[in-house]
C-alpha cells in the first residue's frame, strides 16, 4: 500500500486533449513492483544513485579546521609532517630549533629547555604547551618535562608555534609564545607501525603503534622505549617507558568522542660530582594523563566542544651529601593537574567567527622535599572570547580576550587586538597588540627546600624558601608582521617586527636576609617581583616548497635586549642585578632543505646557528651554537608493508657546548657527532 | 514551481491519514478504469514516470521534469507537447503485483538504478530512458544493443568536467591525485587522457581492498596538489571519508568530491547534479521524443551542474576560489555553452 504513492504531472500547453484543462491525469499507480521479486537486483554491482545522495558526517568541522594564516592574529610557524620528516629530528624540541627566535639547551643529554627570545634556564617557562588541547605546562617548576612524553614524534600531525603572547585564547602562561601539539587522529594512520632507533651515545628507541577502527571507533594504541646515554661529559644515562591510548568515537553524526589515556615512567641520572646541590643521582619520573573530549556539532557552523583532563606528575627526587655529616635534600614532588572547559564556537557569518568559552582549573603539589611536607593548591576559573570579524573584505579584525580569576591572586585579563590587512592576494599586513601574564609556578610560590640531617630529618638550612606573595610577570607586545603568500611558487613568507616589554619578572634571587633554622649559613635562595626587560626584534620564516618533492625551511632571528632583575639582597640590604642583554642570543638562523629522489631516496640537511647567550641560573654563558644534521633516507615499498631506512648524522660539524658551560668546576655539556640509523616498518 | 509544492502536499497528506488515502485509491482506481475505457487518442504517448522509492529525490526529480516540460510545452514552437500524458509510480521494493498492462507504454523513464532494472525487464517494448543512474550500473541494461530505444542520462560527472574545475580553480602547474577502485579504475587512461589534454599531471592508484588505501593515499598526498575523489564505494565510504578528508586537509591536500554532502563534509568543492538538473534534461529528452524524434539520444552525461564550495575549507587551505557562479558560467563556456 505504501509504495504506490501516486502523482501525476499536469498536463500543460495549449489545447489540451482528454481531460480538461489544467487538472491532472490520474491513473492509478498500481504498476509497481512485482517484479521486485525477481532476483536480478542482487545481481546488480555497481552503484546505487543513493550513493550520490547519501549523507556524509560532518569531518571538517568549525574545531577542526585551522584559521588561515592570513588571519591569524599573530605569526604562525606549522611543523607538519613533511617538515617532521624531512627534519630527521628524534625528539620534539630538536624540531622545535627550526622555529625562529626559539632556542633549545639540553640541560642533561635528554632534558630539553625550549625558550622563545632567552631569557630561559633549566625550566624555561615563558610558553603554555599543549598537546590535543591538553596543558602540558609543568605546574611546578614550570616549563614542559619533554622527556616524559608518551609520545612519539611519528604520532604527530602537526606542530602549530604561535610566537608571541597568546593568552587571549590560551591563557596565563602563554607568554612568549604557544606551541600546541597536533596528534594524528588514529583514523589516519591505520595498520601496525614499528620503529626502531640505534646510534652512537648510546641511543636506543623501540616504538610500536597500532591503530585499528571498530564500528564508529577508531582507535591507536603506542608504546615506545628510550635509551640514552645523554652527553659524553656527564652522568646522564636515562631510560623512559611509555604506553599510550587514543580513541576516537563516532557516536552519530553530530557527536565525537576522544579519550587519551597515557602513563611513562623512567630513571634519569642527574647532577653533578662535587656538586653540593645538584649530586649525582638517580631521579624517578612517573607521569600519567587522562583526557575526555566531547564534540557535539549544533550546526555546520556551530559546535559545542567539552573537554576534562587531568596530569600528574611525580618526581622521586633526594639525596645525600656528605657535608661532612650526611646531609639529605631533594626536589621530588607530586602534582595534578584538573582541568575542564566548555567552549562554543561558530562561524556566524562569511565574515563573522566566534570562539568563547568558560574553564576552570585546579593544581596541586606536595613534596617533602621541595615543600617540606606541605600541600599547595591553586584554582582558577576563566572565560574567555575571540572575535574574527572581516569587516570588509581583506581586512580583518581580531578581538581577543580571557579573564582568569586564581584562588588567592589578583584576577588577570589578558586582551589582545590584531588586524590583518589583505593587500592582495599574495600580500598580507597584521598588526598586534597583546598583553599576557605568567603565573609564579607553585615551587616560586611556596619553595621551601630545606636541608636536613639525614639521620633524623632535623632541618638544617633553608636552601629554597619563598617568603614574598608573587604577583604574576606580564608582557606587553606589539607587532607588525607582513604575509606574503605565493601558492604558485609553492612559497610563503613571514616576517615580523616586533617589540616586548617584560615587567614585574619573577626573579629568583639570593637572599642573604632569609635566615635558617639554625643560623648556620644565612641566606636562601627565594623568589621576587623585581626586573624589566624590553626586547625588539625581527623573525623571518621562509617556506618553500616548489614541487611535492623538494622543501626548503628557513628561519633567522634578529634581537635586541636591555634589562635587568635582581639577582641578590646581602645582608647589608645592598641588591645586586642579573644583566639580561646577553640572555637573549642576537641572531639564530636555521635552514632546512630536503628532496625527494626517484627510487625512495631522499636526503635533506639541517643547520642552526645561534649566537652566544647566557642561560640562566644554572646554566652557563654559552659560545656560538652550530648544529649540522645530514639525512639519507631509503623507502622501499613492498606488498603488504612499507620500509623506511634513514642514516641521521647529528652535528656532523662537531663538537658543541649547551647548557653548562664551567670547565674549572668539571660541569660541561658537550655535544658530541652522532651517527643514529633508524628503521621504520609500516604494514598495510 | 506551484504545480511541484502541489504535488508534495498531495503526497504528505495522503501519506498521513489511511482513511483518506483509502478512498482515494478507489477514486484513482475508477478513473482508472475510465481512462482505460475511453479509447486513447491515436497521436497520444503514454509515458511512465517510474522511481525507485519515494524519498525526497525522487520526488525532486519528478517535480523537476513537471515544471520543466511545462515550461518547454508552453512555448508555441513544441507541437509534440499537446499529445501525451504521463503516469508517475514508485517502486518501493514490496512486491505488490501491478495490474498495469506492461505493453501500453510508450516511453518509460526511470529514476534511480532500482526502477531502471524493474523497466528493462518489464517494459522491453517501450522505449527507455534511465535516469539518476550511476554510469557503473548501467552495464546490464542493454544501452548498446538497444541503442535508440534505450537510452541514460547519467548521474555522474563527465571526467573532462571536474578537471576543467579543477584548472578554473587552482592556481600553477597542478597534479592531480587519484584513487580508483573496482568501480572506477576503468577510468585510469580516460582520466590521464583528459588530464594530459588540459596540461594536468596526475598520479593515481588502483586499490583493489580496503586495507590498500591508506597506503595508497599517503602515497597519493604526498605526490598531488589536489584529490579528485570519483564516486567508488570502495574508496568513498563512511568508514573511510573521515581519514581522507582529514589526512587530505592535514597534507594541505584539497579534496574536490562528487557530491553536495561531501562538500559539507569537508571537500573543498564539487561539481554534481542536483535533482532539478538532471529533471530539466530529462523534460528536454523527453519534450524531443515527443516531437516526434523517432530514437532516443546515446545515452549522456548530466547538462546541468551546480557547484558547491566549502569556503570554510578553501579559507582554510587559502585557496582563493571565484563565487560558484562565476565558476559555473566558466564551465560552461569552456564546454562550448
């Protein structure tokens, strides 16, 4: 009965014949189907006009897609997996050399310190770092633990660097710059992988993931090992084992799911011999993650996106020294991290896009050792809007801003202004203005590192102690940047001007007023608000990729820095201060070429170059950096797997300091060559 | 216009309330019987409209050749329009028996691969046109040996087509990316043809099962500036469109895709026919058939197109693409139009 629906078509023109005019022809609509039960549609193979017709999920939603380059409110590096591949980089902060104005020290033959314009010591905390959309920005001390990644650089998609402030969307943190980690989603990387690593130093890396889909899941499951023997100069062999989970699930057409779930943990040597407060020692690290995203599409233009996560961290760090008597202190400690945020976007217009959001965030570390048995905690809550609107066409205006409100702080609002001007096709222009904040970490906070007697835990002396309320660092930035975007040459070009003034610097300072338990050694070192510094300078990013096969990565830095912080109170009250100026290296260029060749070969080189600069604290006044890497890779493709073989030769220009750099105290890190060969197996 | 909404009301309410809809039958079924009864004029054809179902685009389809007819008959130059009528059904797949007798119908035009298959074994006398059919499920039909009696209008695009959109849209010296199934990889030397015609450069590959398209379209992405998806289940499914989309705009790879949804879904753009285009080049086929051409046409490729562009995507890929009726007007001419 219900298949025979019947219409007619009116039959029309003029004079019409067998029914009148204008009405229609009705016939009964009893024609259908009987001969349906003949088999011959079972027989048909070939496409069903459905096909054509059916609809297809929503993939490439509001969250999903990136904001073009031309209207981004700020400069834009994107590591992408070409650039990662032809890189031969093995870990992420090497890759992140190629950013302009960033600089990366190894401070043991694995822990990185990544910083944008210096001013960087073993934990450089000037960027929020953040991997799927998750925080992986220390709580603590600050900076990121790149050694403690469940993580593979194969795993990523892309690296997006925002250089500059950018805590209008990212928060307080996002200070000198933003690097937001992409992972491949587990769709696009079907099959089985294993990877295997060997080389000089020491290096060994296993790695396997397998990613698979079942009904609407797609999922990915990693694990990896890593070995090295770290620098030749120093006791800095470490070991890390990982294991992560991604699922990514398709409830229906309008709603995503995607659950990470990650946990490493490895012994790194630490330290120094002779060294009081940094001996040698072993240090455990365990850390682990759980994150679940929800998206929900309202619209082709509108989504919901809810996200909760949760970090911890725990650092099993002491030791003794023999003073003479045994004295036992350490920097272990425990954090979390919660975190959860609802944000709504939506393309409201051709010209009107809307991002905006609320968040709230608690953090928590204890440690005996670096708080004296204590429990600090910090809650935020925030909101936050970005506004992109191209008021006419080409010139587009972002409107930025996020307002945090942190337990026991004054509240910050981090604004931000930018217009973009299209010139014309190939030319943009953008102007900015941003103002960020850095929240004094927990350990600047409440420090409270004492040095006992390890037969009894008595203290002794204070080593760290924070006694003033931190109030958060800030950052004023203006630029002008220039886009110039060249699809037919395969080439873009940035370049921004751009000047910063820092004040209100976290400094950490020696303070011979901080007297200890027992009188021993006056003085500690603490944490204050006191220093100013300004940057101006110039990045260029070149990228050009003329044919599929060939690119060329280019990136030079230009800066100049006056400033200074405190650096220590005597006990007269006389102060003396930390220069900065030579904090920031004036130049650093890097260049990356790479081509493919017929037959599976390619081969493709790296160079960096970065001026002398002091790092800070612990670290040393470093001589010109000059890192050359060399490449030769070979695919051979085969029926059911696919085979990658890659020579790396690391620094093949030789012998390079980083970090340290006190020869008469024995405390050196030299980078040696390094001839690493590494296999990568990819079954179909 | 009016006389389509009409229909679809129609439709609606007699879908809705059974008692009605009862007593239409017998209404329709009296008619029936009186049309029958009344000795059709000499010079009058009979056509069948036949869908495979009644969803939405069939509907759209019908409507489409109703209003396009009417307005090709209205014009005074079309004789052969004043001497028909046409019955419309659907075939929704129950195997009621049908009391029409197979034989009194001049042309029998199908919509979808369904009533095409139901018309080429009912209706072997009449002449058939099969419509909103994929060109692939045309194999069984006979079009060769019954040519001018038999004819398609198919629902897929001419190849030529999509790669002058692609030439009208991108910028340089542009390669083009394909992956071909069972479906499709016939078209292999059709598409490096056409493409070397127009100076394109292509790579494609042949996947013959599933598990060789994810190499396949690493390999295709890394050696291609656009992915011209052409309709096979195989590739294009739904469990395999959210990592070709995805890894095509993480390779900064823009897809161009075969239909509207697959432009929602995050192709950059499609050239398609749409319900209404291809139920103006049905009315036309069927107003020349009418004016006393004697044969159908070979079977052909859709006249009309609409482009539909995501611009969320080309923003984001920044591709600078015309508005799509620029684009359209471009085709267009470049066919000769």
């Amino acid at each position: 009965m219900r298949n025979d629906t019947e219409r007619a078509i009116p039959e029309s023109g003029p004079g019409k014949v067998g029914c009148p005019k204008n009405r229609a022809l009705l016939l009964s609509a009893m024609v259908v189907a009987s001969a349906l039960a003949a088999p011959f549609s079972q027989a048909q193979e070939g496409v069903s006009e459905d096909y054509f017709f059916a609809d297809v999920p929503i993939v490439l939603s509001v969250t999903r897609l990136q904001q073009p380059l031309t209207a981004t409110p700020a400069s834009v590096s994107v590591i992408d997996r070409k650039m990662i591949r032809a890189s031969g980089a093995t870990s992420i902060p090497d890759l992140l050399r190629h950013v302009p104005g960033f600089q990366v020290a190894y401070v043991t033959g694995k822990r990185a310190a990544v910083t944008a314009h210096g001013r960087g010591d073993e934990y450089a905390r000037d960027m929020q770092v953040t991997i799927d959309g998750r925080s992986i920005y220390d709580p603590v001390f600050g900076g990121v633990s790149w050694q403690d990644l469940q993580l593979d650089i194969d795993s990523i998609q892309r690296i997006e660097v925002v250089r500059g402030p950018n805590a209008a969307s990212h928060g307080s943190n996002s200070f000198a710059g933003v690097i937001n980690i992409i992972t491949e989603h587990p769709a696009a990387q079907p099959g089985l992988l294993a990877k295997t690593l060997v080389g000089e130093g020491g290096e060994r890396s296993l790695y396997g993931r397998y990613a698979g889909s079942a009904g609407g899941l797609d999922y990915r499951i990693a694990v990896g090992h890593n070995e090295s023997d770290g620098f030749d100069s120093r006791e800095d062999d470490e070991s890390t084992d990982w294991i992560s989970l991604r699922g990514d699930l398709q409830a229906d057409p309008r709603n995503t799911l995607m659950l990470q779930l990650g946990y490493s943990n490895g012994p790194r040597e630490e330290g120094f011999y002779d060294d009081v407060l940094q001996p040698v020692r072993n240090v455990d690290h365990i850390n682990h993650y759980q994150q679940l995203r929800w998206n929900r599409l309202l619209s082709t233009d509108e989504e919901l996106q809810l996200q909760l996560y949760h970090n911890f961290q725990r650092k099993d760090d002491h030791f003794q020294v023999e003073l003479p008597v045994l004295v036992e202190g350490g920097f272990g400690f425990d954090s979390h991290r919660y975190d959860l945020e609802l944000q709504y976007s939506n393309r409201i217009d051709s010209g009107l896009r809307l991002a905006a959001g609320v968040g709230a965030r608690y953090e928590s570390a204890e440690g005996f050792w670096t708080f004296a048995g204590e429990r600090h905690t910090r809650r935020q809550y925030r909101l936050f809007a970005n506004i992109e609107w191209e008021l006419e066409r080409g010139t587009i205006f972002n409107l930025g801003g996020m307002y945090e409100a942190y337990q026991g702080k004054r509240g910050l609002f981090s604004p931000r202004f930018a217009l973009n001007h299209r010139l014309n096709d190939n030319n943009t222009l953008r102007f900015v203005a941003s103002r960020a904040y850095r929240m004094p970490t927990l350990w600047e906070d409440h420090a409270n590192l004492i040095a006992y007697l390890a037969s009894n835990k008595m203290p002794l002396d204070y080593v760290f102690r924070s006694i003033e309320d931190l109030e958060a660092e800030e950052i004023t930035s203006f630029e002008i940047g220039y886009l110039g975007n060249f699809p037919q040459l395969g080439m873009q070009l940035d370049a921004r001007i751009f000047k910063e003034r820092i004040s209100e610097i976290i400094a950490n300072i020696t303070d011979d007023n901080i007297l200890g338990p027992l009188n021993l050694d006056p003085g500690a070192q603490s944490y204050a608000n006191n220093g100013k510094v300004y940057i101006t300078g110039l990045e260029l990013e070149l990228n050009y990729r003329p044919v599929s096969r060939a690119l060329i990565h280019m990136g030079y830095s230009l800066t100049n820095v006056y400033g200074e912080q405190l650096r220590h109170i005597y006990d007269d009250g006389t102060r003396r201060y930390l220069d900065l100026d030579s904090s920031v290296p004036q130049q650093t260029f890097s260049l990356l070429g790479s081509y493919r060749f017929g037959g599976g070969f390619e081969i493709s080189s790296a160079y960096h170059y970065v001026d002398p600069m002091e790092w800070l604290y612990d670290g040393d006044y470093i001589p010109v950096q000059k890192r050359w890497d060399l490449r030769i890779a070979k695919s051979i493709r085969q029926a059911n797997s696919d085979l990658d073989l890659e020579l790396l030769f690391q620094n093949i220009d030789g012998e390079d300091i980083d970090f340290y750099n006190s020869p008469d105290r024995n405390q050196i890190n030299l980078s040696d060559r390094r001839l690493m060969f590494r296999a990568t197996l990819r079954f179909h | 216009m009016a006389s389509s909404s009409s229909y679809r009301h129609a439709a609606t309410a007699s879908a809705s309330v059974p008692q009605a809809r009862l007593s239409h039958l017998l209404l329709l079924f009296a008619l029936c019987l009186l049309l029958v009864a009344i000795p059709a004029q000499a010079a009058q054809k009979s056509i069948l409209l036949l869908s495979s179902g009644s969803a939405k685009v069939y509907q759209r389809v019908s409507s489409s050749i109703g209003a396009s007819l009417q307005r090709l008959c209205s014009s005074a130059d079309r004789p052969g329009c004043a001497e028909y009528r046409i019955l419309e059904s659907t075939l929704d797949g129950d195997d009621t028996e049908t009391s029409t007798d197979a034989t009194r119908w001049n042309l029998v035009v199908t919509i979808g691969v369904k009533a095409a298959n139901h018309a080429n074994k009912r209706f072997p006398a009449a002449a058939r046109l099969y419509t909103l059919i994929p060109k692939s499920s045309t194999a069984d039909l006979g079009l060769e040996s019954a040519a001018g009696s038999a004819s398609a209008i198919y629902l897929d695009q001419p190849i030529t087509r999509q790669l002058n959109l692609i030439k009208l849209a991108m910028a340089g010296d542009i390669r083009i990316g394909a992956l071909l199934g069972p479906t499709t990889d016939h078209l292999r030397s059709l598409v490096e043809m056409a493409s070397s015609s127009l100076n394109l450069t292509t790579h494609i590959e042949s996947v013959a099962n599933d598990d060789e398209i994810g190499p396949a379209l690493r390999r295709t992405l890394d050696e291609s500036d656009i992915l011209l998806a052409l309709p096979d289940p195989l590739i294009y499914n739904q469990k395999t469109i959210f990592n070709i989309l995805l890894s095509s705009y993480h390779n900064r790879i823009p897809v161009v895709g075969f239909s509207a949804s697959y432009v929602r879904a995050g192709a950059m753009l499609a050239v398609y026919s749409n319900p209404d285009d291809i139920g103006m080049q049905i009315a036309e086929v069927v107003e020349s058939y009418l004016a006393g051409a004697e044969k159908l046409p070979r079977p052909q490729f859709p006249k009309y197109f609409s482009i539909e562009i995501n611009r969320s995507v080309s923003r984001s890929l920044g591709i600078n693409l015309p508005d799509e009726r620029q684009l359209t007007k471009s085709l267009k001419s470049l066919e000769g139009r």
